[in-house]
C-alpha cells in the first residue's frame, strides 16, 4: 500500500524585490537567451508519467545517467500499471545506477499506486495536486507543469539555480522553497520555466561548482562572485601574531620556563 498522501502545500507568493534587482535579473536572462535561445530539460521523456519518473531518479544522480537507465526502464515497463505491479527488488536493480535507488524505487512505485487510485494513471496537471505524489515535491512538479504542461507555477531550484542565483546575487536563501520566492519576484511569470533551464544548463557549462570558468563567462561584469570563487580564489592571508604572544621570543622578566612537553609513547 502506498504512504498516505501529504497535504497540499500553500501557494507560493513571489517575494518583493528591488527594481533595480529586477533589471539585473532581466539582463541576466537576456544574456542566457541569447547563448540558449530554444531550451528544455535534458531528461529524455515521451510523457508526463516518464518525466515525472526521470526527474524523481535525477536527485543525487546525473541527466546522462538517467537517460541511460529510462531507455531501458521504459521498454521494460512501459505504463504506470507496469511500474506498480513491478517486484520491488526487481524495481530497485532495474534503477540502481542512479543511486539511492531503495528510497527511489519505493517513491516511483508509490506514486504510481497513487496515481492509479486516485488519477486513474494520469499525472495531474496541478500543483496542489502533484505535490501530493509520494517523493513529489515543488522541484519535481514545477519540472513537470513547467517543461511538459507548459505552466508556470514556480522555478525549478536544483543544487544548478541554487549555486548559480546565490553567486549572482539574486538570493541570499540557501533554502530551495525560497530561492523559488525569490527568483519568482525577479522576472514575469511567463519567463520562470525556462530561465530555470537556462541557469541549469549554465551551470553545467560554465559556472561549474568547483571551477568556474569566469573569463568565459557573459556574466562576469554582473556577478558579485565574479573570479572569487574555484580557481580564482585568493588565498586567505595567515593571521597576524600578537605581541607578547607564545612563539615571538618575548617572555616576562623572572618568568619560569617549562621544557617542552613530549608526545605520549
């Protein structure tokens, strides 16, 4: 039987931004619309049911990864009926490339159960109603109603948008839930799929976690991280000695001097 559903999360309100943030974030896209004018997610999917199961396995995984897994996935059970009635630790094997795959296999299978109680197999179209999705949170559905329904409910915050709209200054959150208020109050509703999708694939490209590439970046003039961070991090300077501290030589006129204690045998 699957987990009782969770209740549908409140509906989320854009945070109040500054204008003058709004019009940087609006440049920022621009510049990304301009090196990725036609984007999408790279997970491969042939319906909502496959995006869905493919943005699920993606956590902790990569997109190549995924893909390679749900060609198989896919022939091998090609309905949501399929994917329920599927042995769990045959399930679990059939996904275990991606990592995690026991908590993966029992949210896939669950959401599937879900599905066809309560959706007759189809995946809803609504927010309220896909959070309710064993494993389904805000990242997933909006990857879902944003990429294939073409609704824009919210922003797909993944560890990509995370890293990228803290580094350019476009949030101080480091919760997902709130960079997406945030990045919500930045641009029109009608821009936030695709400018998720274009951090993301920004992100993989060149602002990369450990090594940015800032002197390719179109970005660099508007980002307060700009050759900061990875390769272009200046070392940290050794603090200072204060005077009369242990090492400086300087010691108390009759003080006692004690012999350097060894290490234990």
């Amino acid at each position: 039987m699957p987990r009782a559903a969770r209740k549908a999360a409140p509906r989320a309100r854009p945070r109040r931004r500054s204008p003058a943030l709004r019009a940087r974030a609006a440049e920022i896209h621009a510049r990304l619309t301009k090196r990725y004018p036609q984007v999408t997610t790279a997970l491969r999917h042939d319906s909502a049911w496959e995006l869905l199961v493919a943005t699920i396995l993606s956590a902790q995984s990569t997109d190549e990864v995924v893909n390679q897994v749900t060609a198989e996935l896919f022939k091998r059970y090609p309905t949501v009926a399929d994917v329920a009635a599927a042995p769990r630790a045959e399930f679990e094997q059939a996904i275990y490339r991606t990592g995690f795959f026991r908590n993966k296999a029992r949210s896939v299978q669950e959401a599937a159960q879900y599905l066809l109680e309560h959706h007759d197999g189809q995946v809803p179209e609504r927010m309220e109603e896909l959070v309710k999705l064993p494993g389904v949170g805000r990242k997933t559905a909006n990857v879902v109603l944003g990429t294939f329904y073409a609704r824009n409910d919210g922003v797909v915050v993944d560890t990509h948008v995370t890293r990228l709209s803290r580094r350019l200054g476009l949030t101080r959150q480091t919760d997902p839930e709130k960079i997406e208020l945030d990045l919500m109050g930045l641009l029109p509703k009608e821009e936030w799929t695709d400018f998720s999708h274009r951090l993301i694939w920004f992100g993989r490209q060149v602002c990369l976690a450990k090594d940015p590439r800032c002197d390719l970046c179109e970005l660099a003039d508007l980002c307060p991280s700009a050759f900061k961070v990875g390769r272009w991090a200046k070392p940290a300077k050794p603090a200072k000695a204060k005077a009369g501290a242990a090492g400086t030589g300087t010691v108390r006129a009759g003080a006692a001097t004690s012999p350097r204690q060894a290490p234990p045998a």
